[in-house]
C-alpha cells in the first residue's frame, strides 16, 4: 500500500552514535528528507564520503544557524544530551540502537535519562528498555518487531520503498510532532501497544503458560488497561515460581501485580500485594509508609507510591494530580528524581520548602545538574562548588562534566573516523 505521509517542512538535525556510512536508521533518514531539509552532524570536518543528495554533512559549530527557524532533532547517543538541550529545539526525538550492556556505565545512564526525559518521543530496538520507556515517557516506540512483511510503500524518486509497521508508526509520530500535535504522537505510539499484545497473544497460544510470554503479554494488557492483565500476570508468577524458585519470582513478577490492583482502584490488595513482596529493610519501611497513608485518608499518596516501586512514573504522576499539599509535593519531587525529570523535580522545591540546610543544598545540586544539561557549565560548576564547602561529595558532579565533555570529543572524532567505519561505541 502506497501511504504519504503528512509532514510539515521544519528541517532535522540528526545527533548521531557513528559515521553516515554505518548509520542503522538511513532509510528512515530518506523518508523525512524527501519533504524537508535533513542535516547531519559529523566531527570537526565532513567526513569524505559519498551523501545522499538531499542531506547535508554539518559540523556542531553550524548547527545553531540551522536553529534560526524551528527544528526538530533526531540524537542516537546520550552524550549529546548537553548540547542538545542547550539548543532548546522544536521538538526532540531520541533514538537508542542497540546496545551491549558494557556500554551502559553510569555517565551513560544519567545521560540516558536526562535525554529520554526532555525527549517528545524516544525509541529503542531494545523490548525491555522498551517497555520501561513506556512507563516513564509520554510516546515510546520499539524500532523492531517479528514480522518481516511490509505495511506499507512510499516512494523515493523511482523506487518503492518497503516499510515495517514500526517504521510506520514512526513516520506518523514525526508527522503528528512537526504538526504540533504531540498529544497525537502519544497516541500514535500507543498503537504499537496493541501490535505487541497481538503479538504475544498468539504466541501464548502457541506456548500455553509461560513465564516470560505470559508476563510480557500481561504488561501490555496493563499499559492498554485491559483487566486481562490480573490473570495473566499471576500465571507468570506461577510459571516462574517453577523455573526460578518462589523467592525471586515475587520481585521479579509477582510484584508487579500491585501496580494492576492499583490500575483497577483496589488499593488494599495493591498494598498487601506489594507487603508480601518486600524483604529488605527499605521495602519494608516503604509496606509500613502505604499502610500509615491508608490510615490517614490519603489513598492519593499510596497509589502514587505503589506505581512509583513499580516504576510507573506516569501513572504515579497521575495519581497526584489533584494534591498540592507538602507531602505530596515532596513524593511527586520523589517521583521525578527517580525518572530522570530533574527539572520538574526542581519545580517541586517551593521557597517555603527550602528552609532547611538538607533543601537549600538540593536545591543547588538539583539547580546545578538542570543547568548543566542545559550547556551552562560555569554556573553550574559554581553551584556544585558552593555544595562541596561543606560536603566534598559534590565534587563528583564537576567530575561528571568534564567526564562527560571527554566523553563527547572521543564521540565526535569517532563519528569523522570513517576510516574504522566511524562506529561509535563510546563508554
């Protein structure tokens, strides 16, 4: 099927991991340049390869002429998070290739997540990461799937290119952001929801109960809001109880259970739910803390806390909408810390909450770390200086920026190396 696809014409810069020659989303990149301008970023100079005639090699220090009119960026590694977020652009969308896990230090993670937080849409070739995305962001997409077939067509020049149905859904959501509709790219993204519950549907008929294709399909069932998602859920608790013994299986599948009974309102058995869970210390304290809410009226805040140690950030989000009160201030603060949203973590530091000697130096780390995402590097450094006259453990954040700038320029000249194929694999 030929499709078109409504874009507007606001040009793209991409941010990438590797060399033009070795960029895994070129396809994708054809698409959006057959209706706007598409840059992309190589090291100090272009590297001297043959490009596509409708894209255009630009070194950093070009970018921000582009950014005399509105712009969308496309980043596919998080150590372009400073940069990006010092150019404020348009509409941002991240793009995570696949990855090994020795490529995800710590300086990785944050930047990970200070990137996916200030993203509109964020898209991985990763499930699991995938899935945690759509707990935390508004619009996620997995840029995978197991069926080969093309959902649609579009032509470039004279040739009918093929497209899976991700590259579908993401085409659609470049379209619903460059049209100022991100609440449509939210949902346009959502739609893959229902492809992968689909999807292991049917492979739980094939397989009967399983640990893993039960549970994966029980979560798509809860991202759709489907009540499905209680028994299936189970079903993987039980089905991992056999394989991997009944302890471990309580975290790593029954748990998520209170964060269903919470979805459907059924807050007791939310929270007894999640006190069978908890073995640690700090489980526990966080069991007697819900059971201490119910006892004070405030089902808010224990429905907020249940999604939070599910790590269900928007719904815990959701679930405070309504309470502006000083604890639910400092659990929705709580909330944006643990997801990665430092700014909105920020906001939730009243003047009146500052008080303290604990608050005033949260607040210049938190104000510190916003400023430094965002390119203001001496302001932030004087603030995390003003920190370590007391507590030298704040040096760390000064050590971050320079790690993270070193970081950058190994990135850089690996993406103009196109001698070694230009493959980033910076850590």
């Amino acid at each position: 099927m030929e499709r078109r696809y409504h874009m507007s014409s606001i040009p793209v810069v991409i941010f990438p991991h590797c060399s033009w020659g070795q960029f895994p989303y070129q396809k994708l990149a054809a698409v959006l340049q057959t209706v706007r301008p598409v840059y992309y970023v190589t090291g100090s100079a272009p590297e001297p390869v043959p490009w596509p005639e409708a894209l255009q090699a630009v070194t950093v220090d070009d970018v921000p002429a582009i950014f005399n009119q509105p712009a969308l960026v496309i980043v596919t590694h998080p150590y372009w998070v400073r940069t990006v977020a010092a150019l404020r652009p348009h509409r941002l969308v991240v793009m995570l290739p696949h990855l090994t896990m020795d490529e995800e230090t710590y300086l990785w993670q944050k930047c990970w997540a200070q990137l996916s937080a200030i993203a509109d849409l964020v898209c991985t070739e990763s499930e699991t990461r995938y899935l945690e995305l759509s707990l935390r962001t508004s619009a996620a997409l997995l840029l995978t799937g197991e069926d080969p077939s093309a959902s649609a067509t579009v032509t470039i020049g004279t040739e009918q290119i093929p497209l899976r149905d991700y590259e579908v859904l993401f085409l659609r959501c470049i379209g619903d952001l460059t049209h100022e509709q991100p609440g449509g790219a939210a949902k346009t993204a959502a739609v893959q929801w229902v492809l992968r519950e689909d999807y292991y549907s049917l492979l739980r008929e094939q397989t009967g109960p399983h640990e893993t294709v039960s549970f994966l399909f029980a979560v798509y069932e809860y991202l759709l809001g489907r009540p499905s998602a209680k028994p299936h859920l189970i079903e993987s608790f039980r089905q991992a109880s056999v394989t991997e013994g009944y302890g471990s299986s309580l975290t790593t599948h029954y748990r998520f259970l209170s964060a269903v009974h919470a979805q459907n309102d059924e807050l007791e058995e939310a929270i007894h739910v999640y006190g069978i869970t908890a073995v640690s210390e700090e489980e526990r304290q966080s069991y007697e803390q819900l059971c201490r809410w119910m006892e004070q009226d405030r089902p808010d805040l224990a429905k907020a806390e249940v999604f939070r140690l599910n790590d269900d950030y928007q719904s815990a989000l959701a679930a405070l909408s309504g309470a502006f009160d000083t604890e639910a201030r400092r659990l929705r603060m709580r909330i944006c810390l643990d997801a990665g949203w430092m700014e909105a973590a920020l906001e939730c530091l009243t003047p009146e909450e500052r008080l303290g000697p604990s608050d005033v130096k949260a607040h210049k780390l938190l104000t510190g770390t916003v400023m430094s995402m965002r390119g203001r590097r001496h302001e932030a450094i004087r603030l995390f200086l003003e920190v370590a006259l007391n507590e030298e453990e704040a040096l760390a954040h000064i050590v971050e920026i320079d790690a993270l700038e070193e970081g950058l320029e190994r990135l850089q000249d690996r993406i103009s190396d196109s001698g070694n194929g230009g493959v980033a694999n910076e850590r």
